[in-house]
C-alpha cells in the first residue's frame, strides 16, 4: 500500500525539505490532461522516496537506495503508454480511492 498523505504534512519532516531532489516529470497526468490532474514526480536524495504531488496530495511511490536504483524504475515512465500513474506504478484501489477522497482527480 502507498502512502498517502498532505503535501503540508509530508514536507514538516525537515530531513525532505533540506534533502537534494531529482525531478523526473513536472505537469503530467494521471488519468486526464486536465489542470486540476497535473502531477510531479521527484526522488528524494535523503530518504530514498520517490513521489508524486497534485493539488497538495503526496503519494509514496516507493523508497530507492541511490540514485541508479531510482532511475532504473523509472526507465520508461515518459512513453505515452506509461504516463498513468495507476497502471505505472500498479496503485492499489485503496489509494486510488484516498487520494478521490483529498478532491484529486484520478
């Protein structure tokens, strides 16, 4: 299960704000291409979590060691095919349908 959890509460954890991060998509969607459905997906050096963030929502795509290791994982994801978050990242519907609930559009 993926975590999760506000954008607010995510970064209070001063060891995410101060950590370098690896961008790997800005402004891509999930299930539509609307604005309200626009995500960014980052790797934080520090604590190994790869994210996304929409509307003020994070969700934990899963921890990596380094760098190579997050990367890897994300060979692929900007192909058309792959850009759904869901289905890339086999979201279980219990996210899917917390993150429904926090007002993002899935």
């Amino acid at each position: 299960m993926s975590e999760v959890i506000s954008e607010e509460e995510f970064f209070r954890d001063e060891k995410r704000r101060k950590s370098p991060e690896v961008d790997f998509g800005a402004w891509w969607g999930l299930l539509s291409r609307n604005e309200m459905g626009k995500w960014r997906v980052s790797w934080i050096k520090d604590t190994g979590e790869l994210y996304a963030v929409c509307r003020g929502t994070v969700i934990v795509l899963g921890i990596y060691k380094n760098r190579e290791e997050v990367e890897e994982r994300m060979k692929g994801w900007e192909e058309p095919r792959n850009q759904v978050l869901a289905s890339f990242f086999n979201l279980d519907g219990w996210t899917i349908d917390k993150i429904r609930r926090m007002g993002v559009r899935v």
